[in-house]
C-alpha cells in the first residue's frame, strides 16, 4: 500500500525560491569562508577569520576614513574622450559608457575635500572597477586639480591608489599623467603641504611610477600588490622564480618602499594620527 505519493513539482517552486535573498553571501579569495556580506561590511571588508582584505572602491574608503557628510566631492561630471579613435575588442566609446552604466562612476578616481576628526583634507580615491582603474587623461586631470586644491587651501593632501597601471586606450596621452602629476607634487612639497599615499590591492603600473610612490608617508594595506610590472612578466624576463611574497606590501616594507603596514580597521586611526604629528 502507498503511503505517500510523489509529486512532478519541485517542493521549492519558483515563488518559494524567490523568497530566498540573493548575494548575500561571498567567499574569501584567500581562505575560502563563506561570509555574510553584512558581516563583511561591520568588519570593513576584511574576512573575521584571515583578515584578507577585499578590493573595495571610493564610496567605502571615503565612508570609513572621512568624518560624516563632511566629503564633498570635485569635478565629478569629467568623463573621458576618444582622441585616438580606439577599438580592441569594441570601441573605447562604447566601453566608458558601458563601464559608467555597470559602476555608476565617470572614470577611474573620485576626488574632493572632506574631514578626519575635524581636520580638513583633499582627497582622491581610485575605483579599480573602472577599466582596472587605470589612469588616462580624466585620472591625470583630476589628480592635478586635486594638488592644486591642497595648495590653494593649505590642506593635508590624500590619494587611495588602486590601479593596473595606465590607460591603453589613451597611449601617449595616458603617459604624460605620470610627468603631470608627478610635477604637481613637486609643487605641494615645495609649499611643505603633507601627502599621504595609500597604496591598496593592486596599484601597479604608471601609477606606481608616478604619485602613488611619492608620498611623504607611504601606508600599505595588509598583503597588497604594489610593483610596476607584474610578477609573472618579471619571472617570465628573467627566467627564474621570485623570492616568496614578492611585490607584496610586507616585502615592500622590509625593502624600505613602504613607511607603514596599516590592517584597513585602523587605517582611520592612523591618518588621523600622522596628520596631527605633522601639521605640528
């Protein structure tokens, strides 16, 4: 005698699964626990159990260093041009919008004046979810303008690199940032305003050979790649294998590349204190 009877639907039908909330979980890409993402965010994207620190954009580092409502953002409408007419795979057009629609960013940095503790600062902040975060022409622009800022109104200066290096798209253009903003920064040390360049996970390329190497005080993030070229291009140059950790922010540090190793939940904390140590 049957005592039950099997049905053809799924006992989770398509209305039940619904229910379920999506993405509300994520993996650490260094020890694999699986994380709540509100968890995650309390703990300022860094996982509870290894405290690998995930990549994250300008909206958090300017929420979790700043004093509230104090950021108030600079050129924000400035959006890249095509001067070379540029396709790889779709025209370069075609990918600024489509990356601008996905990110609800213009381009690879956000900058703008804000407050830590009460201090005023100038700030700019990359978004490597923006083309790699590479640095064209609006990047170079906006960093420029961003040193000026400082100089015009006396104030510690801050930029957040998080970079592949520079804008392909851009060629020649995209290079001449790195001689720009490097001469800029000459111009800020001259007045002896304060800058403080922090490097994140990963700031590589033409940006490490321009700003994000210039700092007066150089931070790290925690197991950061901070380097040039990558270390494969490398091992693959010099036909040999590359000491353990290369390029990381530990191995930065040892070799005096690096000031300071900073974990993301004092980061706050820290900047604060250096600013005061050197406005006196």
């Amino acid at each position: 005698m049957a005592w039950f009877k099997r049905s053809k639907e799924n006992i989770l039908a398509d209305g039940q699964k619904k229910d379920m909330p999506d993405g509300m979980w994520t993996k650490c890409g260094a020890c694999n626990e699986i994380i709540h993402k509100k968890q995650l965010e309390q703990n300022l994207w860094t996982c509870p159990k290894c405290n690998y620190h995930f990549r994250i954009g300008s909206k958090e580092y300017f929420g979790l260093l700043l004093d509230k409502h104090s950021f108030k953002e600079m050129d924000a409408k400035m959006e890249s041009v095509d001067p070379l007419k540029f396709v790889d795979t779709k025209p370069y057009p075609k990918r600024i919008a489509e990356t601008i629609k996905k990110t609800g960013l213009r381009d690879a940095v956000r900058t703008g004046k804000g407050k830590i503790d009460g201090r005023a600062v100038v700030i700019a902040c990359m978004d490597f979810a923006f083309i790699g975060g590479s640095m064209g022409s609006v990047v170079g622009e906006k960093i420029a303008r961003a040193i000026d800022t400082a100089r015009k109104v006396r104030a510690p200066l801050l930029i957040i690199s998080s970079s592949g290096g520079a804008r392909m798209m851009e060629g020649a253009l995209s290079l001449m940032q790195l001689a720009k903003t490097s001469a800029k920064l000459a111009q800020l040390s001259d007045e002896s305003i304060p800058f403080l360049s922090i490097l994140t996970d990963p700031t590589t390329g033409g940006v490490t050979a321009s700003f994000a190497m210039l700092g007066d005080i150089q931070i790290a993030e925690p197991n950061a790649l901070i380097g040039f070229a990558g270390p494969r291009v490398i091992r693959q140059t010099i036909g040999r294998d590359l000491p353990p950790g290369f390029q990381r922010s530990e191995f930065l540090l040892e070799k005096g590349f690096v000031d300071l190793i900073v974990d993301r939940k004092e980061l706050r904390s820290q900047v604060s204190k250096i600013l005061k140590l050197l406005s006196n």
